[in-house]
C-alpha cells in the first residue's frame, strides 16, 4: 500500500434538511437544528409515520438552468447541485483541466421512485402508451453520476454505488480507491437522495423502521432507550476528491486528507446488521489498518446511529470490539440525530461533517438523546465538544443487504 497515491479533500457541497449549502448545514449542525416536519411531499394522514426531514426551498433552477432540470428527477438535480458548490468550492478551473482525468462516483440509493409511482398510475388509467420516452433514464440511479457528469463535462471514470444506506460512503471510499490506483487524478463524489414517497414511507413503515413519534424532538434519537426507528430524509453531499500532487500543483485548499476505507458485508440478513456487529467491526479496522494507526489514535466517530433499536445496539458491539477499552474514551455522535436517515445520501453529507470536524475541533452532539440505554453505554456525546483535538474522525455506513462501510479522515499535514 506504500506506493499509493496520498488523497485530499479540496471541496464540499451539500443539500440537506437543515441546509442547503455547506455553510448552511454546519451552522444548523453547531445550533443543533432540526430538520423534522409533518411530511408535505404528499398527504401522509393514512401512514403509520408522519414525519420526515425534508430538504426546504429547494429551488433546481438556482443551480441548474431549467431545459436541463426538466430532464432530472430530484434525486439527480439534488446531485448536481451538491456537485457545483463541491466544484467551485474546490477552485477547479475546468477550463484548464484534463476532464478525461476527472471523473465522478455519485450513488443513489433508489433512483426516482416519484417517477415509477406516477407513470404506474399513468398506466392504470390511460394505458402503456401514454408512458413518456424519458421515464427510464430520469428514473434510473446511474442518472446522478450521469448528470453530474454531463453538467460539468467530466469525462472520467463515472461510477454508481447502489449499497442502500452505505451509497455514500461507500461512493466516496471507491473514488478514493480510484485516484489511489492512478485511474484518475480528480474525482467528484457523494450520495444523493429524494425518496420522501408513499411507497418509500409506506414500505420502511411496514418494516417498522421508521419511527411513528409525533414530537419532532423525540423522532430521532439515536442511542436513546426510548428510540423507536429512524426518521426519513433526503438530499446530497459531494466532495471533491484529488491526489496530493494535482492539488499542490494548483495551489488548491487542502480541507483533510482520506487516509482509510474499509467494506465489508455481513452475510447475516436483509435488513438487520450482525448481531454482534462483526462485519462493522471489520470495516473500521481495515479502514484504520490502511491508515497504518492504532485505534487509539482516532478521536471520534460519526457512527451510522440510525435511532432503530437493533442498529444502535449492534453498532455499539462493534465499536467495542475493535476499540477495546479505547471505545470508553472516543467521542461518538450521530448526525442523523438532526438530519434524519437520508438513505444512499446519508453517508456523504456525514463523511462532510467528518471533514469539518477535524478542520474546527468542533464534535457536534446527538442531539435528543435523553434516556441512556444500558446497552448503548459508550460516550455519545451529549454536548458540542471545543477542547479535543480532532487528528483522525471515523465514519461508519451500515446498509440493507448487510452492506458496511467505513470512511477514515485526517486532519491535514504536509
């Protein structure tokens, strides 16, 4: 592994529930905002949840120019909104790139189930033929990374990571993957979704994986006793990617560097991680073996903490088995404690908060948690952190089908 390329975060961009830039986000994140409403997306009175973390005053043509947002679905415009702040945050001159050396590994968990619900009924009531020519590719996940691709012209390698709720990181570890080995000097990646739908609602509600509370501050509680499911989101994050060379070369900002990515997968159930949180274990240690540390060098970990019962408990074993007596002393928060499950997007936007917690010393909590459970007792943070010293922050995905992955950053330093 000696001789792989060193990988740098130079730019972020991110859509989400409490925010529609970076900026946004992580001032909402530092006031412990939370993004949890009734649902408005559609009429959700029948449903057995009524809450979600929606994305608010989402404009596509701000970002998009309207000819080419009528051709994406949310999810895709999303993507590629997240990508321009990434890119112009990142200070890429396109102009004076190699775009054949750019490429993208954007993810998405559903696609566009908007567009399958509504073209079914376009068939139940007028007939096949009445279906559009663009409902495949609006519909199809791959059309993230595509447009991506097609909005900035980068002709690289374009990648689509479909791992359920592990899309996003996983997304990003094999674009690092990719710049390591020389396939590309750049690469654009992240997660997005928009899947606030009655099948997605109606379908994780039937699973009992949602959360059916009414009081939007007891709706998310990751690691709390009294958790009930997660509360459903949406958006994007996208990060750009690039090699410690090109990013000199430029005289780019550097933000931290990706010095760890573990995958894994459990072989254990659909749905439900391991039990004793052995696929998750090893994810993280491949991840901190890459790095060549010891797990008593990482400071914290943005955990997956999802607020299901069995995520949280089995999470909370894995930590402990590769952390052994070090997990008592790591800081651990969950992020979706204030924005909510965003699915194939959940990821990026946490690897993003990651970035910015080694760059500000800033450890944000898990915000409503209230009652301890005796079998979550690791230190979940409670209230922002501003005295430690964050060197090395570890980002746990945990998917459906028994996917993990983990994303491993450090603070920068020539």
């Amino acid at each position: 592994m000696k001789n792989l390329k060193r990988v740098v975060v130079t730019g972020m961009g991110a859509i989400t529930p409490i925010g529609n830039s970076v900026e946004e986000f992580w001032d909402g994140i530092k006031q412990q905002k939370t993004g949890f409403a009734p649902i408005s997306h559609f009429d959700a009175s029948e449903y057995k949840t009524h809450l979600a973390a929606e994305v608010k005053d989402f404009k596509a043509k701000d970002y998009i120019d309207p000819r080419s947002a009528r051709r994406m679905e949310l999810f895709s415009q999303y993507a590629v909104a997240a990508a321009k702040e990434a890119i112009e945050d990142s200070g890429l001159d396109l102009e004076k790139e190699d775009t054949a050396r750019i490429g993208v590994s954007v993810g998405s968990g559903t696609g566009s189930l908007q567009i399958v619900e509504k073209n079914t009924e376009v068939i139940r009531t007028k007939g096949p033929n009445r279906v559009k020519p663009l409902v495949v590719p609006m519909m199809i996940s791959n059309m993230a990374a595509g447009n991506v691709s097609l909005a900035f012209g980068l002709r690289g390698k374009s990648i689509n990571v479909v791992t359920a709720c592990a899309t996003g990181t996983q997304s990003i570890g094999e674009a690092f993957r990719s710049i390591q080995c020389g396939e590309a000097d750049v690469m654009v990646a992240g997660g997005t979704e928009a899947c606030i739908t009655p099948v997605a609602v109606a379908g994780f509600a039937s699973l009992t994986a949602l959360s059916s509370s009414e009081d939007p501050k007891r709706a998310s509680i990751p690691f709390d006793k009294e958790r009930d499911g997660f509360v459903i989101g949406e958006g994007a994050g996208v990060v750009v990617l690039e090699t410690l060379e090109h990013a000199k070369a430029r005289g780019a900002r550097i933000l931290a560097e990706v010095v760890g990515y573990g995958a894994t997968s459990d072989a254990f159930h659909i749905t439900s991680p391991a039990e004793d949180g052995e696929g998750a274990a090893r994810a993280m240690q491949f991840a901190i073996d890459e790095a060549e540390i010891r797990p008593d060098d990482v400071d914290y970990i943005n955990a997956h903490g999802t607020s299901t019962p069995a995520n949280d408990k089995f999470e909370t074993k894995a930590i402990k088995t590769t952390f052994g007596e070090h997990a008592k002393d790591l800081k651990i928060s969950s992020t979706k404690s204030m924005i909510g499950h965003g699915l194939g997007a959940a990821g990026a936007i946490e690897f993003i908060t990651c970035v910015k917690t080694v760059l500000e010393d800033y450890i944000h909590p898990t915000v409503g948690l209230k009652v301890p459970d005796e079998e979550c007792d690791l230190d979940y943070t409670l209230e922002p952190v501003t005295d430690r010293t964050v060197n090395y922050a570890l980002s746990n995905s945990l998917g459906f089908g028994g996917h993990n992955a983990t994303l491993l950053i450090k603070k920068f330093a020539e």
